[in-house]
C-alpha cells in the first residue's frame, strides 16, 4: 500500500518529537560525565596552593641552610651510601629515598604495588618481605650514566620526622624486641661498652642507647639513627617533593597524584608491632627525661643538620608538649 505524503510528514515529525529530546538527554549527560572526569583528573593533578606554599617554605629553608654550612657540592657521580638508600619505581617514574622510621615499610609496600602493577592490598605484603625482595630496585643497582637519567626525569621524594622523636622510635624498635642482629649483636655490643657484668642480659637501657650512639663516628652510624641528611643527601639532590612525617597522610597523597598513580591507591598505615602505641610527643619526652644535659647536648649536636635542614626546633619540651 502506499501511504500519503502527508501521512509520512506526520511520522517524521512524530520520530523527530520523540527522538530530539532523548539526543539532547544524551548530549547533556555526556557533558557532565566529561566535566565530571575533567574535574576529578584536575583535582588529581593539581595540589593545593596551601600545600605548594609549605612546599616552597621547606625547600627555602633547605637550600639556605646548605649554602650558609657549605654543603653544596661539585659531584661527578652519586655518593654509593646515597645511591643504595634510593629506590627506583619506573613505571611512574618515581625515586624515593628511605629514611628508617620514618613510614619507609608502608612506602616500600606502596612501590611494590605501583612497580607490580598488582591488585593487592598493602596488608597482605609482610613487613620481612617488604624489606628483602628484589621487586624494588635500588638506584645502586644501575651504573652512574643511568642515575643521572633517574635523578633527571624521576618525581624525587624524601621524608623527614623530628630527629629526637625518630631516635625513640628507632630504640623501641630495634632494641625493646627479639630482633636478631639489634637485639644480640648490636644489644651486645652496648652492653660490653657500659657494663661491668659482661654477662648481664638485662635489655639495652635508653641511656645506654643513646651513650652508644654519641661515641661512634657520625658516618658509621647505623640508617636506622644515622643523620637523615647523610641518607638522603638532599643539599645535591634536588628532591621534588619534601614530606614529613608529622604530615605523612597529606603529603603521601600529594606525591600519589603527582607521579599519576591509580587513583584507588592510598599510603596505608600499617604498623608492624600493631598492639603497641606509634612513637608520639609523649612517649618521646619519656624517654628524652632519663637522659643527662651532657647527653642532650650531644645529640642535640649529632643532629644539628637535620634540625636546620628540615626547620625541626631544638626546644623538645615544647615541641612535643604542643604536638600531644
């Protein structure tokens, strides 16, 4: 049969009527998604002005300190000790500098699952495991022409803590438990410095501890109360992002989306002695109690660098009675 020109007018109308709305429908909706996922990737990509600032104010403070203490040097190749405390994640083009007891496990996790590219959760990689695999890689495991390249083009992140609260947290760690070399080896070699009884097997006191640390050689000191700037060699390294552990959440997400990390991808908090409280203000002005003047200052001194490096002020009892 064949219809009338008018009865076809009137269905074309009809279909345009019904299909105009659903096509404008479907244009605003794209629309929205399209901000939508514009305003998500910017908001991912650009950090906070506040942020930036405080950025800024700590690598002024940095690079005025290294000049006025002359530590800026002329260096044909990176420092071994430095290279081997760096690591390399490719994938995002990221190289972080470990500074012990200062979030290094959670942030070695975090490596592993960016370099793996796997969707695991950051729980499930053991703290042993964390520390011995071969998945990340340490800068020193390149040659010196391929460092440089690192150094170059890499997001170049360190993290620092209150020097005296890290020392703490370094003692409670390694010589409060049954950890073979710290609390045999090294708890043995204090005690033959400051016993009488070479055979006492009482646990390493604080005092003993830190008289330990003020009589061995700044550079032989162990990474775990070495000075960080010693670790991390920031005067020559111009890292892109300085965190800190007071900040730790904060700038652990900020240096997440600067290197593009999945978005579903945190810093986790971890802790590997869960029952046990996290070194805070409190417990550090516990421990810095038992100690004498002549002890104080001379940590006071050990860490003198990194309390003017990374702007940490010396006046502990206030710091810490504020920071509780």
């Amino acid at each position: 049969l064949h219809r009338p020109p008018s009865s076809e007018k009137n269905m074309n109308q009809k279909a345009l009527v019904f299909l105009l709305p659903n096509f404008i429908f479907g244009i605003i909706i794209f629309g929205f998604f399209s901000l939508k996922q514009k305003n998500l990737m910017d908001s991912f990509n650009v950090p906070t002005e506040d942020w930036l600032a405080i950025q800024n104010d700590r690598k002024n403070t940095l690079d005025s300190v290294c000049q006025k203490n002359n530590l800026l040097k002329l260096r044909s190749k990176l420092d071994s000790l430095v290279a081997n405390q760096l690591f390399v994640e490719h994938k995002h083009k990221l190289t972080y500098c470990e500074v012990p007891k200062v979030g290094c496990s959670n942030w070695k996790r975090t490596i592993f699952i960016l370099q793996a590219g796997l969707e695991v959760e950051a729980s499930e990689i053991e703290h042993d495991h964390i520390h011995k695999t071969s998945l990340i890689k340490r800068m020193a495991a390149y040659p010196p022409r391929i460092q440089e390249e690192f150094l170059s083009n890499y997001t170049k992140v360190m993290f620092t803590r209150h020097p005296l609260e890290r020392l703490v947290s370094a003692y409670r760690d390694k010589l409060l438990h049954s950890e073979p070399y710290y609390s045999t080896t090294v708890a043995n070699e204090i005690r033959a410095m400051f016993r009488k009884n070479k055979n006492s097997s009482e646990k390493v006191s604080f005092q003993e501890f830190v008289s330990f640390i003020i009589a061995k050689p700044m550079n032989a000191l162990d990474i775990h109360w070495k000075p960080m700037f010693l670790l991390c060699d920031p005067c020559n390294i111009r890292y892109d992002i300085l965190g800190k552990y007071e900040t730790l959440g904060l700038d652990s997400e900020h240096v997440l989306k600067a290197i593009g990390a999945p978005e579903s991808l945190q810093y986790p908090s971890l802790k590997r002695y869960g029952s046990e409280k996290r070194t805070n203000g409190d417990i550090t002005l516990e421990y810095l109690r038992q100690l004498n003047s002549e002890q104080i200052e001379k940590i006071k001194k050990l860490y003198e660098m990194d309390f003017l490096l990374f702007n940490y002020t010396m006046k502990y009892e206030e710091y810490f009675s504020l920071k509780s």
